[in-house]
C-alpha cells in the first residue's frame, strides 16, 4: 500500500534506538524526510546513516526534547513538520510514598508537558496547510496502570487527556492527533529491566523474558519494526478519520473489553 506521504516532512523524538528508531525507519521508507533527536551524539549519528542509505534526507540533531533549549533547536531544524511523532523515555519505577513533588515535576515536565510545548508549536502550521499527523507514544498504563509506574502513568494520562479537544477541533483541517500504547516490545529499556529484575530475584534473564512472554497472549515481545509501520499507517492519507484515539500494541495483553 501507498501511504502517500511521500515527500512529507517528520520530526520523530527519541529515534535513535528502540520505538522511536522503529518509527523514523518506517517513515523514511514512505520517502518522508525524517529529522530526528536523541540525547546520545553516537548512537543518532549511526542511526542517521542507516536512514540516509535509504534515500531520504536525514537531519540529526543532538538535543534532550524534555528541555526548551532542545525542543528549540529540534524546531530550528524542522519548523514546519508534516508529521510530529513525540516520544520520550519514561520516569523510573518506585514506590508512591517515596516520590517527592520534584519527582512528579520532572514527569510532568518530560512525558507531558514537553510533548505539549511541540504539538503547540506545530499544529496551528499544519490546519493553515491542510495536512498533519500527530502521533504521541504513550504506554499501555493509559488503559491499564502500572505498579510501581505512578510518575509514568499519571504525566501520561495528562497528556492524553490534555489533546482530546484539540485532536476533534483539529480534524477537519485534516490534522489528526493520536496516541499509541506500546505494551513490552524488544528494546533497550525492555532488556535493561530485565536484567534489573533477573539480578533482583539471582535468575537468569531467559527466566525472566520467559515468565513476561508467557503472560502476553501472543507468547512474544512485540518489534519495532512492527511497531513503526502501525505508526506510519496512523501518518498516513488513509488515516485521516482516525484521531483523538489511543490505540493498544500490546499482543493482547489488556485483559479489558474490546
């Protein structure tokens, strides 16, 4: 299938590695030209070169989009993006009693209001033009919270609910702007935790990602390369009478109702 987007600009946040590279990688594969941030100048210089031989134009820039310094000069490099693909990594575990307020300021600032200041930024841009695909990567804790994630779940479902007005005033500009709940999928933080876990009980880590397969319905982690082109699909011309919804990747892990 055609996406459509061929030619389009995309900013994709956090796309050196793991959902957010999925996503870049996807796109750049439509022929979007991708503009791409991590924090680590390494890491997104490598992925930069692999999404270049594909045969777009890539723009790396090094910058913490959680800060006003990196979300300006991520703008600076991409001012009227097409596609806003936002994505940060989330506020550690722990337990309620033990998070101060500075705790829960700096989830807030990173997985909410960070997210907020771009699609404020570029959503007005792109209603004048007539065309924009915003897509926030969230967690499946919007549907279903997780334990020891309180920071995680709570700036998430700010932002989620802080969008779902402005998704519906948007769509008839034929800007949509939804969110994707990724449950476990095979990256970086995914094996970190694992190892975390593994050391805590003295297991292997094998022990560990056996026991979380065993309790996804699809018996695996999901990829980011699967993850990636449900993301695309959502960026694409077909997709312009989906928004303001939260749409679960999770292997079928959500034991709700459909």
């Amino acid at each position: 299938m055609d996406l459509g987007i061929k030619g389009r600009k995309a900013i994709v946040c956090a796309a050196s590695k793991g959902l957010g590279k999925g996503c870049a990688t996807a796109l750049a594969r439509e022929g979007v030209d991708v503009t791409i941030c991590a924090r680590g100048a390494d890491a997104l210089g490598a992925t930069a070169k692999e999404l270049g031989a594909i045969g777009v134009k890539v723009t790396p820039v090094v910058a913490d989009v959680t800060t006003e310094e990196g979300r300006k000069a991520l703008l600076a490099a991409c001012p009227d993006p097409d596609i806003l693909i936002n994505n940060a990594g989330g506020p550690p575990p722990g337990d309620f009693k033990d998070f101060g307020l500075d705790d829960w300021r700096r989830a807030v600032e990173g997985n909410m209001l960070a997210p907020i200041a771009l699609i404020r930024a570029t959503v007005y841009g792109m209603m004048d033009r007539g065309f924009g695909r915003i897509v926030n990567i969230t967690s499946a804790s919007i549907k279903n919270p997780i334990a020891s994630l309180e920071l995680s779940n709570g700036a998430r479902l700010g932002l989620t609910g802080a969008v779902a007005v402005l998704a519906r005033k948007a769509a008839k500009s034929n800007v949509t702007i939804n969110g994707i709940l990724p449950g476990p999928f095979d990256t970086d933080r995914l094996r970190g935790t694992a190892q975390k876990m593994a050391a805590a009980r003295n297991v292997s880590v094998t022990v560990i990602d056996d026991e979380r397969k065993a309790a996804i319905p699809a018996k695996r982690f999901g990829t980011t390369e699967e993850f990636g082109a449900v993301v695309a699909f959502l960026c694409s011309v077909h997709a312009g009478y989906i928004t303001g919804q939260n749409l679960l990747i999770d292997g079928g892990g959500y034991p709700g109702p459909l």
